[in-house]
C-alpha cells in the first residue's frame, strides 16, 4: 500500500469510522503533547499520565489540546501507560453520549461546545484552491 493510500484510509477512518469501546478500553482528554508521539492524558478519575500514538496515526492525523481519544491500557508500561486506538470528534463523542458510553466525569462545556459548533472536519484535509 503506498503512503498516499495508507493515509487516505487511516484518515478516512478516523474521522468517519464507527466508534465502539471494548472492555480494556477507556476515553481519555489530551491535557498536553510531550513531544516523541507521546501526550500527557486525564482519565475520568482526574489520573494523569503518559499515552504513546501508534505508527498507523503518525503524520496522517493530528490531535491537540482538549481532544478526547479511546486508549488501551498498556500493562508492561511504568510511565507510558497507554495507546490511542481512537481520536473522537463531535459527531463521535455525541454517539457515544447517546448510547450513554460518555463518562460523567468529561459532561462538560468543551463538549457542549463541539456539540453547539460542529465542524466538518473533512475540509481540514482538502486544500482550498480556485480553479481558473
């Protein structure tokens, strides 16, 4: 599969795809990049610690600040503790909230916000060019 391909299909996935939590899966909120595809996670119970992005996501998708994400728990691990399986976006995170998966503890305003303003997150990966 040639890079283009590969990342047409992972992204296509990610923001598109159905999101479902299996049992050693949990939602985290991404509190800050550390740099190295490592980034500082909150937990529900307000635990922080350190996620690794696996090399399917790398340079394909882009997370920041605030986003939530579906991690596994890595058990060899002291201070990388898990992976991203998953990046949520509203549409995503309102599923989630509809089949009552949403944990209470992330029930606040900055996801009301992407609920009040969803974005069509699609543009961010199509240039914007004028044809003459």
């Amino acid at each position: 599969m040639s890079e283009a391909t590969k990342r047409k299909f992972v992204t296509h996935e990610v923001v598109h795809g159905d999101v479902k939590i299996l049992k050693d899966q949990f939602i985290v909120k991404v509190v800050e990049s550390k740099g190295n595809n490592l980034h500082q996670v909150e937990d529900e119970n307000g635990h922080v610690t350190l996620c690794s992005m696996p090399p399917k996501f790398r340079k394909n998708v882009w997370i920041k600040r605030g986003d939530f994400l579906i991690v596994d728990k890595i058990e060899e691990g002291k201070k990388v503790t898990c992976e991203m399986v998953h990046i949520l976006y509203p549409d995503q995170i309102r599923d989630l909230k509809s089949e009552n998966e949403w944990p209470s503890a992330f029930q606040t305003s900055d996801t009301d916000e992407a609920k009040e303003n969803p974005k069509n997150f699609s543009e961010y990966r199509t240039p914007k060019t004028k044809h003459q």
